[in-house]
C-alpha cells in the first residue's frame, strides 16, 4: 500500500551539492508529515529536515540549517532533499520517513521521533570525501 523509495546518493567532495529524491506511492502527501532522516556508521538515526505539505511547515536540524532544502511535488508524489555545501560529517544513509498527519503535532516533533514507527524507504548512500 504505502511506499517509499529513495534515490540520489552518491559520493562527492566537501563543498558540493546533492539531490535526494523520496518517491512516494499508495498515499496522498497532504495526508502525511514527511521527513528525511539519516544514519552513519557508529551512530543514531537523526532527523535531518522534516515537511507538512499540507500547511507548507518546515523544520531543519542545526547542522543543516542553510544548506539543506526540503521541497515536493505533489504531482509527481515525490518529496526532494537538496544538499548544498555538504561535510564530511553529512556522510550517511538517507531514509526518507512519512507518517499520517493526525499522529503528528509539529513538524519539529516529526523529525525528533525515534524508532522505527511510520513508513520508510529502503535508504541511500551519501559519502562526502576528498
């Protein structure tokens, strides 16, 4: 029923840009909270940036702030992660995550809920190397 399937990554030197793509199936994105999270090696998943489409809300975690930007097109029931001046320490999987909207009461509370509860895609590599 519900789908997601992520794509996009690849490695890169520090200072370059990337574009995530979270292709969604089996829902509405209006109906749902949308986030990106990621994971590296030796640590916890994090949330990364998070989406209402519905209200158009947004939220970013600190170490992203300014780089990152999360966007959508509905027609295409794509959510999109773009990574701009990326580090070193931006190397991770990339999972995209939706929940249904009425289970979640901010956007910022979306992108801090741990576990594995919701809907998630199978994950993308990002390596940000010299």
């Amino acid at each position: 029923q519900v789908q997601l399937v992520e794509s996009g990554g690849r490695s890169v030197q520090p200072g370059g840009s990337l574009r995530l793509s979270c292709a969604s199936s089996g829902f509405t994105l209006d109906n749902y909270v949308l986030g990106w999270f990621r994971q590296a090696p030796g640590k916890e998943r994090e949330g990364v940036s998070c989406l209402s489409p519905s209200d158009e809300t947004t939220y970013y975690a600190d170490p992203v702030k300014g780089r990152f930007t999360i966007s959508r097109d509905n027609a295409k029931n794509t959510v999109y992660l773009q990574m701009n001046s990326l580090k070193p320490e931006d190397t991770a999987v990339y999972y995209c995550r939706a929940r249904p909207k009425v289970l979640i009461t901010t956007v910022q509370a979306m992108c801090h809920m741990k576990g594995t509860v919701g809907f998630w895609g199978q994950g993308t590599q990002v390596t940000v190397s010299s």
